[in-house]
C-alpha cells in the first residue's frame, strides 16, 4: 500500500517537473515570476528528497540485516528482513534514477 502511493507520488512529481521546465523554456522572450519560482521551488524539494534519500535507505538496510541477524530462526523475520532490504535497495536506486532521468531531460531542454 505504501510503495504504490510512493511510487504514485514520484510518478506526478516528476510530471509536474517536467511540465515546469517545458514551461519555462517555451518563453523565449523571458520567463514569468510565477514560473521560476516554482522551478526553484521544485528543484530545491528534489535536492531535499536526493539528501533524505541515502540516510533512510542505509536505515532501513541496517535494520533489515538487524532482523535477520537477531530472527533466533525464526522464517517469518529473516523473511520480512530480506524484503525490507530489498524494498530500501530498489526505492533508494529508483530514486536515482529519477534523478538522472530529470538531469538528462533538462540537459537537453
């Protein structure tokens, strides 16, 4: 449940992002206030989410190892340790992709 809304939010997140900068870049006789402010708004709130992402990742892996580490054989913990892993490896990659994703698009903008 909580990986479909996070993949949800990600998904218009980068729409919106999208949608600013082929905003900003079709005016060419100068930009509007509104407009570059919200592109600054956004690229300081993806700045935010890059520097919150490794911490909670590292985490959520360290915790993951914990509950296997100290599951005392039990299948069902080293089991929901080996999916919190997982989960925070993909979301943490995911999240850099989108980052070089949006990187090459405004590159080419």
């Amino acid at each position: 449940m909580k990986n479909k809304f996070f993949i949800k939010f990600i998904i218009i997140f980068s729409i919106l992002l999208i949608n600013i900068c082929l905003i900003n870049y079709s005016y060419s006789a100068g930009t509007p206030k509104l407009v570059s402010t919200l592109e600054k708004a956004f690229e300081n709130i993806e700045s935010w989410l890059i520097k919150l992402a490794t911490p909670m990742a590292a985490v959520a892996v360290g915790s993951g190892l914990f509950m296997q580490k100290f599951s005392f054989g039990d299948e069902e913990k080293i089991r929901t340790g080996k999916k919190l892993v997982k989960t925070a490896l993909f979301s943490y990659i995911f999240i850099l992709a989108i980052d070089l994703v949006l990187s090459a698009i405004k590159s080419l903008i």
